[in-house]
C-alpha cells in the first residue's frame, strides 16, 4: 500500500502506479480497475475489460458485456452483451455476488423491454425473480451488505420488486396474482421506488383514504418524484385530504 501522510494526489498517483503493474502482470481484478479509470476513453477502457474477461473473471464479463450493450468502446453488439452477461452470471453465481447481481438485472431488463432479443416476459420474471431472491436472501454476507455497491445495487432491488409487481398484476411471465404484485409493489415502495409510491397513493385516493394517499405521495416527493409534488399541491391547494 501507499504510506501513509502523503497527500491525497501522491497517495493516488501512487495506487495507479500499483494497479497498472498487478494488471501489466494479469491480475484481472487490476485489469477492471485500470479499465474503469480510462473511462474518458472507452476504447481503452473496453480493451482492459476484455483481458480480465479472457480470463473468465466476472467483473471484466459484466463491464465489457455493458461497454456492447452502449456500444462504448466496441461495436455495439446486444448479442455480445448477452453472451457476455450470461458468461458473467454462470461465473458470478459461484461466489461473486456483484457479477452475478449486475449480470442478471441486465439480462432480465433486455428479456422485459425486448432489447436486442425477443420479449420474453416469461424468461424476464424468472431472472427478475433469481435476483430478487439473492439480493434479499440472509445469506447475503454482511460485509457486502455494508458496501455501497450494495446500497447502490438497493435502487436495482426496488425497480426488480416493481417489475415483478407489474408481471403479477398483468399475468405477464406468470399466473396473475394482485395480492403477490401488491406484495412486491409494496416492497418496491419502501425501498424507494417513487413510481411505487405513487401506485400506492393513487391506490389509496381510490379507496378513498386520502391521509394514506398523502403519506405516500411525501414519500414519492421527498425521493424526488414530481408526479409526488403536484399530487400534494393539488390536495394542499383544495384542502383534500390535509
């Protein structure tokens, strides 16, 4: 490691030194980190993760499996960005639980929407059900819990209950359940989903509890959601429900 007391820029200068050696030396760990720290230039950013991918490492399958689906870097490809995320969740379903999250929420989003494969809600429920099933599970090490790419991958867990939530209710890739969608659609709520929140307002303004419906349109507008403000300055502007 850097010693300690240099100054931050040294202190960096001097962590890049060592990444680019370990990655010069194989390392793929090394070989995405250089990759993402090139991501002003994504040919070269793409070139590193394809080293740690020849490598069959999860990381480097996830990253250049995501530089074809935008084309960063690298012709882009949805076929490759397939082939690349299924390498990646086979690998990363034997330990690394950030590929194999990353990997899964991707591939499950391409069979929803039907991006570069034929929609298939019935593939896309099964991987959004495998994710939600993993990220959720107490088996979920505590030090990755802890991490912010946990945190960060908790906004993935809120859209992945929501998605689950709509085929449910639509009985897209599964028998129809509201009970099972409201179940997910809740979940979905309270970890953050605005769109959710705002369900649930609407939900509960039909039914006719209006101090329900405002609680979660706050909700939706502390996160940021605008449908949430003009909800509440509508009820605040004709005395409903406040």
């Amino acid at each position: 490691g850097c010693p300690t007391g240099l100054p931050e820029d040294v202190r960096a200068a001097e962590e890049r030194t060592w990444l680019r050696r370990a990655a010069d030396l194989g390392h793929p760990a090394a070989q995405v980190c250089i990759g993402d720290l090139n991501l002003e230039n994504p040919e070269v950013a793409a070139a590193w993760y394809r080293k740690a991918a020849m490598q069959n490492y999860d990381g480097g399958l996830v990253k250049l499996g995501s530089a074809y689906y935008a084309g960063h870097g690298v012709a882009q490809s949805y076929a490759e960005a397939e082939m690349y995320y299924r390498r990646a969740q086979a690998v990363g379903n034997k330990g690394n639980l950030t590929a194999f999250l990353s990997a899964t929420f991707n591939l499950a989003g391409m069979f929803m929407n039907g991006v570069g494969v034929a929609q298939d809600y019935n593939e896309a429920f099964k991987l959004f059900k495998a994710y939600v099933n993993i990220a959720s599970s107490s088996e979920v090490p505590a030090k990755f819990r802890e991490s912010s790419i946990f945190w960060e991958s908790s906004i993935q867990l809120a859209y992945a209950h929501r998605s689950l939530a709509n085929s449910y209710m639509n009985g897209e890739g599964v028998e129809r359940n509201e009970e099972k969608g409201f179940e997910h659609l809740c979940i979905s709520a309270e970890l953050g989903d605005e769109f959710a929140m705002i369900t649930f307002g609407n939900k509960s303004r039909s039914d006719g509890d209006w101090d329900e419906a405002v609680a979660w349109f706050e909700k939706a507008a502390q996160a940021g959601s605008c449908a949430g403000r003009v909800n509440l300055a509508l009820y605040y502007s004709r005395g409903t429900g406040v």
